[in-house]
C-alpha cells in the first residue's frame, strides 16, 4: 500500500474567512454544546491564585466559529479567577490561515470578537499538529477541539473505489482505522501530558454514531458517495487521470463511540495510565442548516444549491486538490475544482430532496486526574 504525504503538507480550510462564513453548521455545533464547557469548567472549579489560566482552541480554522462559544467560556472563567491572566492558543496546522484569526480578534472583520470584552486576556497561535506535543507538561487547564480529531496524520493508503474511508472495504478499511487508533491515542496522550492536574479535555469530535449515521450521510443522499461520484466522472471524461483519482483520499477516519472510549475506558491503557479519566460522552445529530432554510422556508432549489455548495468546499476542496499532479498550473487546478463543484451544485439544484450536510458528533469531556 502507497504511504501518502501527511496531512500536515497540504491540509487547510479555504482562507480569508470563507470556511467560517460558509461553514456555520460548525458554529451551530459548538454554540449547541457550549455548556459542556461550562459545566467542566465548574467541576474543575479553578482556583483563583493569581497565575495563568492557560487555554487552547485546536484545529480551530480562522476561529470564526468558535468565537461565541469562547466569548461565554471567558466570560465564566473571568468571574470565577479574576486574579488569573487567561492565555489563549489557537493552534491549527501551518498551512491554516492564521492571520484571519488575528484579524478576526482584533476586529478587522464583520465578526463580533470577544476579545475587548475580557480583562487581562493574551491571545496567540500554534501551527503545530495536535498528533505533537504542542505545550510544555503540566501547563493547560482546558484543551478544547471541534470537529477537527478526524484528521489523521497521513493516508494510511489509497482507496481503490472511493474517496473517503467510509466507502472503503476490507483490508483498506482496516488500515483506516488502525491510524486512527493510532492517531486517537497519540493526541489523547500528548494533551494528557500537558494538562494540569485537575484540568479538562473536551472534544466535539465527528465520527460515526450508534445507529452508523455520519457527516452527510443521515438518511438522505451520501455526501460523500456523491464526491466519489462526480470526481470519478471527472476520471471517466478525461478532466482528471484515473491516477489523480486514485491519490485523493480524505486523510480522516470517522470512529465509532466504541473507538473513541476504548483507551479511556481500558485500564491497561496508556492514556489511562497517563492519568486521563472520562467525564461524559454523548452523541449528537445537529441539522444541516441550508438544507432546512430550504425545507422549512424558502424551498428555492437553486437557492438551496448555491447557498449549501460553500460549506462543502470550504473543508474539502484541499483534499481534492491534494490528489492532483503537482505539475498542473493553478488555472488549471482551479477550473477542475469549479468543474467538480459546480456539477455537485447542478445535480443539488436539479433533485434537492435529501441532500443536507448533517452533523454527527460524539462529545467527549475527559479529566486529568489531581
Ligand atoms: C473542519 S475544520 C474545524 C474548524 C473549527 N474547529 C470548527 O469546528 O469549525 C478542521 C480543522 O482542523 C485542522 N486540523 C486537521 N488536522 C490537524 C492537526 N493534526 N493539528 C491541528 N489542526 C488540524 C484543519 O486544518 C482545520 O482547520
């Protein structure tokens, strides 16, 4: 099996804010879910002696979305230590857009910051991974991630008939979910290292839930099966090679509630023996939002296409170009990615019912042991 580039290499929403503006499903999703913070935040019950309370947001994009979830969460630990200086690290991979996020902060775009709203705040960036050690040990009072713990490190391998591992089968399936393992436990034991005693984990992490539903794929048409659909289109009429169609992979693996508490829940465990202990897991769907403006008010198709498209592309659009011949110039790189999304578009415009990007979250709150 082919060993492709890491993630790391080429992986970042699109940049100078459209992931936020488009991808407001993933705002939903943390604005739902915000007092999971919160009620960690109080059984952690943060002393208020005066050093620094250390936070960070990982894989968090240009920040856009997790802006309001943020403004409560400080907001709360500004009146429950107001001795402390709050740190906070937004850390994403360097290829993010780092500077939407300062801009964001510092209000020099259309969304509202928290930022002049909090005393004593300091705010800063990591571009490195969250599968390295990202903080020195024993310095983090809250880890928090949305939506990002599915991106593995690298592709394990090609998937011969599909561009996601939820359409692989047999043994490329089972390479899929050994990295995963494997990426799961890395990431769980490097913040384990860095929290403090006492300190708290929460993770609203995509994957697949107890009756197999996943992002996208709820009942209705598959998202991802409609990707494979019109990118081996694009091989089949020539726009790509069946080679380009090969090397594009999602570098994500979607787990089951099972796969996320095993190490948690196994005594034997590294991260077990590292201290980590599990609070609460939950499994949420929360609605695509495009989907139901169109259902439940405008029922404009074309509207409904063009509105919904975005929110695709705004994560996936790196993997897709990841899977093209390096030596393609960047006109060409961008007419096949309007080609490929403007078909998706057609086909949503032309037969709406049942498409939707549905969000399926499990929600993990851990404790670093005192
Ligand atoms: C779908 S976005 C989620 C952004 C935001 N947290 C939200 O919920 O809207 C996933 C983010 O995770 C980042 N990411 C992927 N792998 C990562 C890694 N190993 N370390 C840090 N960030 C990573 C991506 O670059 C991307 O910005």
């Amino acid at each position: 099996m082919n060993k492709a580039p890491g993630t790391a290499g080429f992986m970042a929403m699109k940049g100078d804010g459209y992931y936020s503006k488009a991808t407001i499903g993933a705002k939903h999703v943390m604005d739902k879910a915000a007092n999971l913070v919160l009620e960690a935040i109080a059984r952690m019950d943060p002393a208020d002696d005066g050093s620094i309370f250390r936070a960070t947001d990982m894989g968090a994009a240009d920040g856009g979305t997790s802006v309001d979830l943020w403004r409560r969460v400080f907001a709360d630990v500004r009146t429950r230590v107001p001795s402390r200086p709050i740190e906070m690290i937004y850390t994403d991979l360097p290829r993010n857009d780092f500077a939407q996020v300062f801009r964001m902060i510092h209000g020099q775009t259309d969304t509202k910051s928290y930022y002049p709203e909090i005393d004593d705040l300091y705010v800063f960036a990591s571009g490195t991974s969250f599968h390295q050690n990202i903080f020195p040990a024993q310095t983090l009072d809250l880890g928090f991630s949305a939506t990002a713990s599915h991106y593995i490190s690298s592709t394990p391998c090609n998937i011969t008939d599909h561009v996601h591992m939820v359409g692989a089968t047999g043994a490329e399936r089972d390479a899929f979910t050994r990295q995963g393992a494997i990426d799961w436990e890395t990431m769980l034991l490097q913040r384990t290292r860095e929290l403090k005693p006492g300190g708290r984990l929460c993770l609203f992490n995509f994957g697949i839930d107890e009756e197999g539903r996943y992002l996208g794929d709820t009942g209705g048409v598959s998202m991802f099966d409609t990707f494979n659909r019109f990118w081996n289109e694009l091989a089949d009429d020539g726009v790509i090679s069946r080679d380009e169609y090969l090397k594009t992979n999602f570098p994500q693996h979607y787990r089951t509630v099972e796969e996320f508490t095993a190490p948690l829940n196994d005594d034997n465990s590294p991260v077990y023996k590292a201290g980590l202990r599990l609070e609460h897991v939950e499994t949420r769907v929360v609605r695509c939002p495009f989907e139901q403006d169109f259902t439940e008010n405008h029922k404009d198709a074309t509207r409904f296409a063009t509105e919904y498209l975005p929110t695709l592309r705004s994560w996936s659009e790196a993997t897709f170009l990841g899977g093209l011949d390096a030596d393609r110039d960047q006109a060409e790189r961008e007419a096949i990615m309007d080609e490929f999304y403007g078909r998706y578009q057609a086909c949503v415009a032309d037969a709406p019912e049942g498409h939707a990007m549905d969000y399926v979250h499990a929600y993990l709150i851990c404790r670093k042991e005192a």
